[in-house]
C-alpha cells in the first residue's frame, strides 16, 4: 500500500504540489489527470523519491520512503518515463532490459545470473519483445520502443509500476496494445498501477480510479463516472464537453466542442 | 549469455596477443639495432651485455610507462564519456592537464625540480577546484562539472601563456617540453610508484562498470535502477581525475588518446563498459607503444614528441575507421 499524507513540494521554492493525500491499494490501476502543469509529472517524482516532499510523507508498506533505500525501492517500484533519455550509445534490446536487474546484482558480481536471464526471458515474452532481441535501440518503432521500455520495468519485479503518458505519441493501434498489456499485468500479476495521462478517454477506459489534479491540488478522486463529467472538465481544464457513455464499455468518453471552449460566462 | 561472455574473453586474449606482439616489435626498434631475433635469447640468457642494457634499461622502462599512460587515459577516457554521456569528453576535460601544466610552468620558472610532484599537485589543485565549485547542497551537477572543467582548463592555459611570456629562454623550453609530453622517464622507482597507483585505480573503475552502463541511461534513470548516483559519480570523478593525474604528471599532455581509443573499442566491442574498461585500457597501452616507438624512430636519432603522433595517426584511423564503419556517436 502507497500512500501520501498531506505532501507539499516542488522545485527551488516554488511549490508545484500542495497537500496531497491519497491512498494506492495493491492491485489498483489508478490514473491521475489534469490540465499541464497541475503537477502530474511532480506527483510521479515524489513517489518515486527522486524529489522529497517539503511536508508531508510518503509511504511504502507504512514506511517512509527516506528509510528505503534506492535499491530497495528499486526492486519495489518501477518507472515509465515519459520520454526516454536520448541515449549516447547503442544498446540492443536484450541488454537495455537485462539493466532492469541492476537492484538485484551485487557490487562484485560481473555477469547476470540464470535466475536474472530467466526472469528477462519472462518478461520478454510477456511483452512480445523477443523478437526484437538484437535489435538496437534506436532502430525501434514507437510502439517496439515503449514495450522494451515497460519490459525493462518489469525486470525490476515490481509490485508498483508508474506510468508517465505511456502513450503519448503513439498511434492508437499502439496506444490500445501497450495498455492492454498493462491492464493484463494489473489483473494477473496484480501489479499496483498508478498511469499519469493527458488523453482522458483512454484513462477513463483503463483506469479503476481517477484523480483530478487542480494546480498542484486534488480536485476530487473517485471512479471515471464521477470524475468524468462536463461540471468537472469545465473548471478543471476550462474547456466545454460534452460527456457521453461508451456504447461498447459504458464508461464515460468525452467529446470536445469545437469552436467554444472558451466560454466567457459571470 | 555464455556467448557474450566467450566473446569477451576471445578480446581481451586477443589484445594482450597484440600487446605482447607490439611490445617486442617497439623492444627491437632504436637506434641501436637489436634484431629481434635475438631478443628472446637475451631475455633468456640474462646476459649483462650492452644490448642487455638497453633493452632493459632503457626501452623497456620506457614501454612500460607507454602501458601505463595509455592504459590510465583511456579507462578515464571511459568514465568520463560514460559519466557525463558526452563523446567528446576527455580525461583532460575536467582541468587535469591544465592544473598539472600551470603546476609545472610555475616549478619550473621558480626552480623547483621535482616536475612530476609539481604537475601532480597543479592537477589535484585544479580537480578539487572544479569538484567544490560544481557541488552544491550535496549534489554534483555533472553539466556544472563539464563546464567549469573547461573554464578552469581555460584560465590555466592563459596563466600559462603569461608565465611564459615572462620567463627566460631555458625556461620557455622546459615548459614547452613538459607539455608536448614524453615518455623519457629514467627514474625507475617513480615508474614503479606511478603504475602502482594507476592499477589499483583501474581495477577499483573496473568495479564500477555496470554502474556506468546505468548511469549512461541517464541520472534519473539510474536512481530509478537502485543506483546511489551521488556517490557513484563523485567516486568515479575521483577516480578518473585520480589515474589521469597521475598518468600526466610523468608524462606530460599526450592527447588523443583518452579520447579516441574509448571510441575505437566501443565500435569494436559495444557500449557495455564491463568489456569496454578492460579492453580499452589494454589498447590504450599498446596504442600509445606504438606511437611512442614511431615517434623516437621515424626521424631517429632525433625524436618527435609521441603527441604529434598520437594526433595524426589517431586522428587519422579514427576518421577512417568512422567512414568505413557507421559509428553511433549519439545524435
């Protein structure tokens, strides 16, 4: 269980996120969303302890994570980022995900073990990258490139996995297999899913649970129902919808209105 | 995973051959004409001769310290480039050889002799410098530390010129000896010293190899791997200001390699720096004997310094190498 009691931070001393608390149950696919800069991306690096909170805490199991260490919380928690890295040299494949079992590997020890190529061939398959093996880096598609990402991740062995916009620019062929895989994660694994998205449609699809981040705040959690709705995107996002159900899954889509979202009203 | 492993060993042997090969061949090249086949029976009969004598007095001291150097500037070479993700980063990126240059103009012009201690100091000077300018709150910016690097390297150069402007005409070619480098070094004991220092620093880098494998996805990245990145760049930092110290401290500015071998061998071997550290310090040695041997007998018995070398023999392979073979140097 993750959970965030009452934390402020941010960069220099400009405070991005304030007071936020929440709750993240084992197994849970959570999405945060939230217009830019409402600290979606903020949120991501306070949990995964890359920024430390100025108030409040963060814990892990009840503990807070400045008593975990790195390498620890490594094998407990994976990240997605948001944007690969522009890499200096060529990696293939097999080798960029065999680096997820860095938390595993001790400090004399020069060669992965059976036991860590076993669980990288697990992971491969799992996320159809075996073919790609030798392949290098910067040779993938968009879509080879963020399977490889998320098979890096889940060499960690993981019981979280963070998520920032995993399908940003992909198409949605892509966009569709790679959460489909997550989802199938989250339901055999029970892999603890937290996804930060800007396409509110495709949260609302995959998502149990919702947050709305408003400036640095929560504006409301609950389901894609309750979370979802024209009142709601009008003040978060300042933009007119209009809110539909889905007539394959039910659950909410949203349509925009073109031409009048900025409404000018008293 | 056993074939990578094979592979890596078939390299390694491959390059130590080579090195034995190239260590003979320099071993038999000078002045005095050794034949080499008569080099195996000298070693074998330990007979003190004047050929004996030269061999083992001075040429072989003089390929042992072409190892060494060359060995030490490439493993940092290697950290630096795969620490700050950065191809065009040196060893002498960082302010080493400026320190240790203005360190020995100085002792020079105010008559100190002990050059190596001198430029060792000017080194350490200059590497802490930039260390404690770059660090704030605990944090060691890698951006900061590449660039005040240079901005450290650059003031030193300037104070440089300035002393040699000012200084008499044996002094001026003192300086300007010490930094074209050399490999002429007879003491010894001091070889013995500085080889001991730069093995042991070597072999704590090769410790470090799979952190720079994670580090080269990037810092965050790396954390997100479980690896202490504070730690692991100030260690590395030290480490390769450490080995290039004291590589240059005995002798002098040799450039190009630190930055080209790294490059070489990771076209040869790949990116993955537990193969890349070893088989690049082993090429790096038998680079710089190579070169070194050019350069005392291509217009013997007058000696180019082996920089120049270096420079355009390096330089040269490099771009050939880069033509042929399409070399991933980032974007």
């Amino acid at each position: 269980m993750l959970k965030l009691e009452k934390v402020t931070t941010g960069y220099n001393t400009k405070a991005i996120l304030n007071d936020i608390s929440f709750t993240i149950k084992k197994g849970d696919f959570l999405g945060v969303i939230g217009p830019n800069g409402s600290g979606k991306t903020t949120l991501l690096r306070v949990i995964s302890k890359i920024l430390k909170p100025w108030k409040g805490r963060v814990t892990l199991e009840e503990r807070g994570l400045d008593e975990i260490k790195y390498r620890e919380l490594a094998k407990r928690m994976a990240i997605v980022p948001q944007r690969m890295q522009e890499l200096f040299f060529s990696y293939s494949v097999r080798d960029f995900i065999l680096l997820g079992r860095t938390p595993y590997l001790r400090r004399f020890q020069l060669l992965e073990s059976e036991e860590d190529l076993k669980v990288v061939r697990g992971v491969m398959e799992e996320t159809d990258t075996l073919g790609l093996e030798e392949r290098n880096l910067e040779d993938l598609s968009g879509g080879e490139r963020q399977r490889t990402v998320i098979a890096q991740a889940l060499a960690q062995e993981p019981e979280i996995l963070l998520l920032d916009e995993p399908t940003a620019h992909l198409d949605i062929n892509h966009q569709v297999e790679i959460l489909n895989l997550i989802k199938n994660l989250n339901q055999k694994r029970n892999l603890t899913v937290l996804m930060v998205s800007h396409d509110l449609n495709l949260a609302a699809e995959y998502c149990e649970r919702l947050i709305l981040l408003k400036e640095g705040r929560v504006f409301q959690e609950g389901s894609p129902q309750e979370i979802l709705t024209y009142q709601n995107i009008e003040k978060v996002y300042k933009t007119l919808v209009v809110v539909e159900k889905s007539p394959v899954s039910f659950k909410p889509h949203v349509f925009l209105v073109s031409g009048r979202n900025k409404r000018k009203q008293v | 995973m056993d074939k990578k492993l094979i592979r890596w060993i078939i390299w390694i042997l491959a390059l130590m051959g080579l090195l034995l090969v190239v260590g003979l061949f320099s071993l038999s090249m000078g002045s005095a004409g050794i034949p080499f086949k008569k080099i195996i029976p000298l070693i074998i009969s330990g007979e003190k001769s004047i050929e004996y004598s030269i061999l083992f007095d001075i040429r072989l001291p003089r390929i042992i310290l072409a190892l060494i150097v060359g060995g030490a500037l490439s493993v940092t070479g290697v950290i630096f480039q795969g620490m700050f993700r950065n191809p065009l980063v040196s060893p002498y990126t960082l302010g080493v050889s400026g320190g240790a240059a203005l360190g020995v103009s100085l002792s020079i012009i105010a008559g100190f002799r002990i050059l190596p201690l001198a430029g060792f100091l000017g080194a350490l000077g200059a590497v802490s410098l930039v260390y404690f300018i770059a660090r704030r709150q605990g944090y060691l910016r890698i951006s900061m530390l590449l660039l005040t690097g240079v901005m450290i390297s650059f003031i030193a150069s300037a104070i440089i010129l300035l002393i040699m402007s000012l200084s008499r005409e044996h002094q001026l070619h003192g300086i300007l000896f010490w930094i074209m480098g050399s490999l002429e070094e007879s003491n010894f004991p001091l070889i013995k010293l500085v080889s001991l220092i730069i093995l042991v620093g070597i072999a704590i880098s090769f410790l470090f190899s799979r952190d720079l494998n994670v580090l080269s996805l990037g810092e965050e990245e790396a954390l997100h791997l479980g690896v202490n990145i504070e730690r692991t760049k100030r260690t590395l930092f030290i480490l390769g200001s450490l080995i290039a110290g004291v590589a240059v401290s005995v002798s002098g500015i040799i450039g190009f390699v630190g930055l080209l071998v790294p490059h070489f061998m990771r076209l040869f071997v790949g990116p993955d720096h537990r193969i890349l550290l070893p088989t690049s310090c082993l090429a790096g040695g038998i680079f710089l004997i190579a070169s070194d041997t050019l350069a005392r007998t291509i217009i013997s018995p007058l000696e180019l310094p082996v920089g120049v070398i270096t420079g355009i023999l390096g330089g040269s392979l490099f771009i050939y190498f880069l033509t042929k073979k399409r070399l991933k140097l980032g974007k």
